[in-house]
C-alpha cells in the first residue's frame, strides 16, 4: 500500500495536488490544519477523495463543520473519531484530534484528560499501526525551550524553483530513492550532537556532500553520535561516513531479517571512521539475547488475529469484549516478559558536554550491576572526547 501523508496545508492545496497526481497513493492521511482554500473548498477535497480514501485529523485551522460532512467513496466519514480504531486494507489506523490547550474555550480545544482518556481507548482496542495527531504528546506543550538545544533538518533536498519543486530520483531506482530521501536530523545539545540519519545510501550521500559543498557548508554532518543508518546496511560512502567522523555510533537491527544487519564490513569502517583511540560501536542486536518464551508463534499469531478481529467488530457483545480483552492482556504481559524487550536496548545521556552511554546487561554480575556503562569526557588539555572510565562488566 502506497500512503502519503500531509499536514498543514493551511489552505494551499497545490503542492498536496501534485504530490497526489504524481505519485497515485492509495491512502491518504491528514494531521489537519487543511485551512481555507476558499469558496470552492469542497471541490478542492473532491478531488482528493476522487483518487483515494482519505483519513484526517482536525487542528486549530480547520472547519469542523466541512470535515465532518466529508464521505469518502465507500461512504465511510474522512474525519476520524476521537479514541476511534478505523481498518483500511488490514491496516489500523487511530486518530486524536485539536490542539493542546488548558481549557475547552474553542471547539478544536483538547486538554491533557482528554489525551489521555482516548489514548487509554485505543490502546483497549488493541495494537494500531497508525496514530494520527495534530497536536504534540500529553504535556510537551507546556515545556519552555530548552537553552542551547536546536534541531536541524538536512534533508531531504528539495531541487526546484517558481512552485515547480521536486526530489531528484537515484538511479532510477524506486527504493533507493525513497531511502535515500529519508529525513536527516542532526540535534545538537551544547557540545554534543547526534546525527540520526534514517535509510541513507550511497547516491544520497553524494548526493547530500554535493549539495552542502556548494552551500560552502562547514562540516554539516559532523557529529559526537552516529545512529547508523539502514540497521547498518553495507550501502554507505565512505567519504560521507568519513565526514560524520563520531565517538560513538549506534546500530539497530533486529531478528528474522534476510539482510544480514548489521554487515561487518559497516561495523568495520565505523570503527575506522571514528575519533579518538578507543571509539565505541554499539548494536542492539549483537548486545541482547532472547529467552525463547513463544513455542508456537504461528499458533499465537492466529489467535492474536482472531482477538483483533472480535474487538474490531460492531455487533461484539460486552461480555466478549471483556474476555477477548483479558486474554489480549494476558497474551501482551507474556510477549513484554521476553528479555528482547529488555536486554541491549541502548542509552545515551549527555550535559551537553559529556557523554553516558549505557548498556542493559542480561544478567547482573558479582557486584550486582545491572548495566555496561561507558564515560566519556573532553580531555581537559584538546577538549577532544576521550573514553575516561567503564564499569559493569566486572573487571
């Protein structure tokens, strides 16, 4: 399934029109904010709903009225209900609409409660592959800014001009283009910054150190942190690899995949590419083991299938709710025991100057130390970061 997501048009719908023209979604998701494209807005939503069914939140720029009469052609509502599962082709989709607020003064109003009293009833109707929301989690709102905290996009790179914008195709291959456009966020906090660098490959890295040399930018992907990219796929520049240059990268990867994630070569350049004499290489899947709890997993499956499909029915009765609820909870806590949901999850934590970087250990040692932990600090006379102390193995 093909899904496009948009959000905050604000009442310019011509680049969601080309966006759909082109690439013919077969879903398509809104987190609100549509606005008004004037007196022949309900033609310019037509025409959405004429390719494919759409789904959409409202947010503090939307017209709860027109939203809420939208049908798309199935004769299902466009506007998601809040704390509602809806199932489009198998795929589960929930929505939490409005904007954060301490009060119900206007009508796209939502407060902390109400967040909360619709999460609590998705999460009873089961797991979802899709939560659309205009407005930020429960609380974040009302945080000040952080001092010295930033976020930069840089990329994907969008090529055009005069309204005619694009995103350039590599190797006239579908999926390479799609990785390769992949948000890239490098955060910085103080000293410190991360580069999470989502499924990068090698055209768009070249791509990406073409692009920043003609901007005449000074080292933008440089960064403390790597979180390989790709589950460390073995399709990286070494040169763009190179101008990362980190202390610590960061692989995640799981199980059951037929890609051989992380690849050793990519292990071993990241270790070559690194700063400093000891630079540190984590993987979540090297690090962790799984005590083996699920004997039949297609068995469990099918039963997992059957629950769904009994909560997701209209005519399902109280009483088998209530059982097919208490056997999904007792189905849940067994799978959330398992030690993959616990062991080699990594940790970092950062002052902004110096770094703490945290294994869970599968057991507790002699001196009953839960965790590997890693310190890492600016050498006082280079202010380059050096690997100062590790404990929690036992040595």
């Amino acid at each position: 399934m093909k899904i496009l997501a948009i959000s905050d048009l604000h009442g310019d719908f011509r680049l969601a029109g080309i966006a759909c023209a082109e690439l013919r979604p077969d879903l398509l998701l809104c987190c609100g904010d549509w606005g008004d494209a004037g007196p022949d807005q309900e033609k310019a939503f037509a025409k959405f709903l004429a390719l494919c069914p759409v789904l959409t939140v409202f947010g503090n720029h939307d017209s709860l009225e027109l939203l809420a009469s939208l049908r798309n052609q199935d004769g299902s509502p466009v506007l998601l209900a809040q704390g509602v599962v809806r199932v489009i082709n198998d795929l589960r989709v929930a929505g939490i609409s409005g904007i954060w607020a301490k009060s119900h003064r206007l009508p796209h109003y939502v407060t902390d409660d109400d967040v909360k009293e619709w999460s609590s009833q998705i999460a009873l109707r089961g797991p979802i592959d899709i939560l659309l929301t205009h407005a930020c989690p429960v609380g974040l709102a009302d945080l000040t800014p952080v001092p010295n905290l930033s976020i930069n996009v840089l990329g994907p790179i969008i090529e055009g001009q005069s309204g005619q914008y694009r995103l350039r195709t590599f190797e006239g291959n579908v999926g390479k283009t799609k990785n390769g456009h992949s948000i890239i966020l490098l955060l910085r906090y103080k000293n410190i910054r991360i580069l999470l660098g989502g499924d990068l490959n090698i055209p768009s890295e070249k791509f990406l150190l073409e692009h920043y040399a003609q901007e005449n930018t000074r080292d933008p992907f440089q960064a403390e942190v790597l979180k390989a990219y790709h589950h460390g796929s073995g399709d990286f520049s070494e040169e763009f690899v190179g101008s990362i240059s980190p202390y610590v990268s960061v692989i995640s990867s799981g199980d059951n995949e037929s890609y051989s994630h992380p690849r050793a070569d990519t292990m071993g350049f990241l270790g070559k590419a690194s700063r400093g004499k000891r630079p540190l290489l984590f993987s979540t899947e090297l690090a962790r083991s799984a005590v083996e709890v699920v004997k039949n997993p297609m068995v469990l499956k099918q039963e997992l299938k059957g629950l769904k499909d009994t909560l997701a029915r209209t005519d399902v009765t109280g009483a088998e709710r209530e059982k097919s609820l208490a056997r999904w909870e007792e189905l849940e806590n067994k799978l959330i025991n398992r030690s993959i949901a616990v062991y080699g999850a990594i940790n970092l934590r950062s002052d902004g100057d110096k770094l703490l970087m945290c294994q869970k250990k599968e057991a507790k040692n002699a001196q009953r130390e839960e965790w590997d932990i890693y310190q890492i600090e600016p050498d006082p006379r280079t202010n380059e970061l050096v690997l100062v102390s590790k404990g929690g193995d036992g040595d």
